[in-house]
C-alpha cells in the first residue's frame, strides 16, 4: 500500500477526509524524530520536510514523489536533489496573506506614530509628550518589493489607508491596489520613490543579499525599511550602515541573516529599529489553511492530474 507520512497533525476529521479522498494510502502521523527511518523511505508523499533525514527521504530505494512543505519558503530544501529526482514540490504560498499584511502594518504604525518609544515611555513611567517625530501614512509612497498574495494583500490595506502603491515584481504584471508596477530591474529606480520599503521577496541566488548597500543607497533619505520576506535577501551590514548614517529613519525586522539574531548584534540597541522574532505569519488558523491546500493538492494527485496549488518551480526556486 503506498503511504502518506505527515510530520504536522492533522485533526481527526481532518485524517477522515484524507483517506476519502485517498482511500488506498496509508496515512502515518508522527514527528520525524519518533518515526523509524523506513516510515520515512517508504512515504510516496511527505507533508512537511525533515532536514535530519534528507539522505532517507533522497536515498535512491526511497519511494517518495510529493513533497508538501508545511512554509511558504522553500530555500532550505535541498531543490537541486528534489529535481533530479523529479519529485513534485509545493509550498503554503498564499496562506500567510492576511497575518503577515497586517503585521507589516503594525509595523508601519508602530514606526509612523512613534508607538515603541510610547511603550518604552511607559515602562519607565516617563510622559514625554514630544511629538515632533510624528507623522501619517496617509499620503505617503509604499515600494512593495515581490507582490504576490502576501504583497496584494498588503497594497490592499495600503490603498485603504490613502498610501501610493508602488509594486516591483519579477514579471511586472499588474495587481490590484497596485497604482505602479515595475519589474525587478527598475528596483533602484523606484526605491527613490519610497517612504516605506517593504521586503516579501522570496531567496533565489537572484536575491541573495539584494538590499545591500548600492540599494540601500538608491532609497529616499528618511525613508522606512520593513523585512517580512527571507532573512539573507539584506546584507546586514549594509543595513546596519544605512541605519547608523540615517540613510534610513526606521527599520521593522522579522527576518534576519542568522537567527536567532545574535544577543550581541547592534541591531538590538537600535532605538530605530523594531524587532520580532520571525512570526509575522504566525496565526491559530495556520494549520487550518496550511491543510486546504494540501488537501487540494491531494485531490489532484491521486487523479494524475497537475497539483493546483503552489508547485515550485525548480529553475526559479520558488
């Protein structure tokens, strides 16, 4: 019987609906360290990954064939290998739009409406009702830098609040809410134009380290810069310049090159600069979300039709 090895949990209901729609797969549940080895080299599809067991699932008897990661980013598995085996790969691209949106806006109010020094103000009990550092998103320009569902989302909000939308995509195509779409060779071009720079990009060899100092550079002094998409797409030090010449104003960071970020780092003294601990796409409706798009997937797959949602595309690595 070929088999279905979950390393997430799934509800029972959930489990119910996986074997109706696959009746003739074994589904196993477990976490990868309490699963025999074999568990693993026998799954034909793998929901999630297990970096301690790579060279089980990657063996040349291993049956697997679809791989559904439990993220939205992809740049930790080894891809190379996947695609030389022709194994499908999907992520959970998509389900992190609304949390994610709405925390680059917490961000962006914390930073406009100086709400992490009021907090700091607060636990000193100091009234410091010194507002000249002040201002409004409304009216303001937002560069979103990779705008797909997360960045739709997030233009979406950012037309709510009275923003100009500048988007830059690998494509260029338009999105809603998006008054201005560039490709990612006019990045620099725009970036000039931003009050506020969003990160969602993606980590490819294309964006390793892409906001580095040359495009840290090419921002509007004063300006906001916001990481929400993979750590290793800034160079820290660059940022850390940018931040210490007051090329920028602010920064509000979720992603970091090495994480946990050093106790050391002098991001941490920064009065500037926001930090949260990588979980801007967290929300109790993950698993929920995360299991839709399995479950679609699924439904495809034992059809031998084409995975509908999320399949990586090797040559682009997202």
């Amino acid at each position: 019987m070929s088999s279905i090895v979950s390393l997430h949990a799934f509800t029972e209901s959930q489990q119910q609906l996986v074997q109706e729609i696959a009746p003739d797969y074994k589904l196993t549940i477990g976490k990868a360290k309490e699963l025999d080895p074999s568990v693993l080299k026998n799954a034909e599809i793998l929901v999630g990954w297990a970096r301690n067991h790579a060279d089980t699932l990657l063996d040349p008897d291993s049956k697997l064939k679809w791989v559904q990661t439990w993220s939205a980013g992809v740049d930790y598995l080894p891809q190379a290998e996947l695609s030389d085996r022709n194994i499908l790969l999907t992520n959970t691209s998509g389900i992190h739009a609304i949390p994610i949106s709405e925390m680059v806006f917490g961000m962006l109010l914390s930073m406009s409406r100086m709400l992490k020094q009021a907090i700091l103000n607060q636990a000193s009990r100091n009234w410091d009702s010194n507002d000249t550092a002040m201002s409004e998103l409304h009216g303001k320009t937002i560069v979103i830098a990779g705008v797909g569902e997360i960045g739709t989302a997030t233009a979406r909000l950012a037309e709510a609040f009275g923003m100009n939308v500048v988007g830059v995509r690998k494509s260029g195509k338009p999105a809603p809410h998006v008054s201005k779409m560039v490709k990612m060779e006019q990045l620099e071009e725009v970036l000039s134009e931003g009050d506020y720079i969003i990160n969602i990009l993606p980590l490819t060899e294309d964006t390793k380290h892409l906001f580095n100092e040359q495009t840290f550079s090419a921002m509007k002094t004063g300006a906001c810069f916001v990481n929400v998409g993979r750590g290793a797409t800034v160079q820290t030090s660059a940022l850390v310049k940018a931040l210490e010449e007051k090329k920028l104003s602010a920064a509000a960071l979720d992603v970091f090159e090495e994480e946990p970020l050093p106790a050391d780092h002098p991001l941490w003294g920064m009065d500037n600069v926001l930090i949260t601990p990588h979980f801007a796409g967290s929300t109790p409706h993950y698993s929920e979300r995360a299991f839709e798009v399995f479950l679609e997937n699924l439904k495809a797959y034992v059809k031998n039709e084409d995975l509908p949602r999320n399949l990586v595309d090797y040559s682009r690595s997202y």
